[in-house]
C-alpha cells in the first residue's frame, strides 16, 4: 500500500470521526438533516473562532464537550440549560 492511500485512509477515518461527533451531539436530527443550517451553524462557529470571543467561546466549548464525553462514558445523559453558562 502506498503512502497516499495511507494517509487518504488516516483522513477519511478523520472526517468520519467528525461526522460521528455531528450525530452525536444530536444535530442531523435536531435540523431534519438540513445542511445548509448545519453549515451554517459551523460558519458561525468558526467566526466566533476567530473574533476577540475566541477564548471565551473555546473554554465554553471544549468544557462542555468534556462534560458531554465523561457523561456518555458514565451511561448519563447531559443536560446542559441556557442559563447554565455566560453567552457569547
């Protein structure tokens, strides 16, 4: 097998792990599987990544995807209010 074919296999490993994470966070049935609101959703994200807001929205984020995976891990499941954290 050549090192092409490896490392194409290694970066479609990645992106369906990403799409695992899609799935898992309950987006695809959340929006009907509407993939212009999905894209949307991650342009935001993204831009929110790249403002002043980046630390605060990445500090949000990375905890709550701790809680979430430490959850899944414990058989619970997280709920998570809007009221819980600050809004970015």
């Amino acid at each position: 097998m050549g090192d092409w074919q490896v490392e194409r296999r290694k970066r479609t490993k990645h992106l369906i792990e990403l799409g695992g994470l899609v799935v898992k966070a309950g987006i695809v049935e959340l929006t009907n599987d509407d993939r212009p609101m999905i894209y949307g959703a991650l342009l935001w994200m993204a831009e929110k990544l790249k403002s002043e807001q980046r630390e605060q929205a990445r500090s949000l984020w990375v905890e709550k995807g701790k809680r979430a995976f430490e959850a899944k891990r414990k058989g619970e499941t997280l709920t998570v209010s809007w009221d819980q954290h600050i809004r970015i």
